[in-house]
C-alpha cells in the first residue's frame, strides 16, 4: 500500500483492541468455569469466531498487513471446530486450544523472522526489539497453552493457568496494538504485525 494512502483511510485500531478484549474474555473464562461443560466450550468457541472475525475485518479494512488475516483465519476455525465438535467437551477443548496454543505461537515466531528480514516493508519497526519480546513471550504463553491443555501437569488446575495465560496473551495484543497504532502515528506507515 502507498504510504500517501495511509493517512486517508484510518486504521481500524478498535478492531485489535477487541479482539484482545475477547482473548482476555475467554481467559477469565477459562479460569473462572473450568469444569467441563457445553457452555463452556460453546462461549470459548463464540469468543474465537468473534477475535478471528475481527482481525479478518481489520485487514479488509486497512489491507496493509496480511498477519492481520492469517491469524483472524485461525481464530475462527479454531473457535468454528470448539462450535462444531462440542460433543465431548473436554476431550475437544483440549485438542484444539492446545493446537491454537502451539499455532499462535508459531505464526508469532514466523511473523517475527519476516519483519527482521525484511520481507516486510520497510519500516522503522523492524529496527524495534519490542516486536521481538513480545512475540517471543506470545510464543512462550502459546507453548505453555498447549502444554498445560495437552499434559495436564496440574490436573484440574491445568485450564485456570491455561486461562491465565490466555489473558496474558490478550494483555500482550493490547500492548502490540498500542505499539502498531504509535508506529503508524510516528512514521505515517502501515502496521506490521498481528
């Protein structure tokens, strides 16, 4: 996108702002209500659709940043599989949120190797460690999603702390986000980064 086009269409900054809302949602969630229940699956699924929903209309919106998109696609079929698997509910919350986990990360990592190589544009933002401790914390919280979903090292407990780091993983996008709309706001370019 051409910079000059930047400044004439506004970034839709509320749009990240929910769908970080909805992760914190979903962890509190998840730490809250813990006990195995169709509800449950059912409201971490709807909270999913909603955060992937959001990040997909943010990028229809802006078009400067296909992470935007790819992590609005996983949100939502993530959140569509916990809609449409609910049968057993625990054996599938476990599944997938330890998939999303592991994929969150991932995609965080990925994003992370692209804009210090400059696959990217060329912004200043490459030249920011803050991109790069924030994606590595999301990479550590979606390891430990996994791992606390998948391996229940704590039994029960397991889903509370799987929520707690749910919630941080939202607090992390707020943090982003602010970083992205300041970015945008300081070199007149388009973000670059989920």
């Amino acid at each position: 996108m051409n910079p000059a086009n930047t400044h004439q269409t506004p970034q839709p900054w509320w749009l990240s702002y929910l769908r970080a809302g909805l992760f914190i949602l979903a962890g509190v969630i998840l730490f809250l209500w813990s006990k195995s229940s169709l509800a449950l699956v059912l409201i971490l699924g709807l909270c999913l659709v909603l955060s992937g929903l959001s990040a997909i209309r943010f990028w229809q919106i802006s078009r400067t940043n296909t992470w935007f998109l790819v992590n609005g696609i996983l949100d939502t079929l993530i959140g569509l599989a916990f809609l449409v698997y609910h049968t057993t509910p625990f054996d599938d919350i476990s599944l997938f949120l330890g998939a999303w986990g592991v994929l969150v990360g991932t995609l965080s990592l990925v994003e992370t190797m692209f804009l210090f190589l400059g696959f990217q544009s060329s912004s200043r933002a490459a030249n920011d460690l803050t991109l790069g401790v924030l994606s590595f914390l999301t990479l550590l919280l979606g390891g430990a999603i996994a791992y606390l979903v998948i391996g229940q090292p704590l039994d029960a407990s397991s889903y509370r702390y799987a929520g707690l780091a749910i919630v941080a993983m939202g607090i992390l996008l707020v943090f982003n986000t602010r970083r992205l709309q300041r970015d945008a706001e300081n070199y007149g370019q388009d973000s670059n980064s989920a």
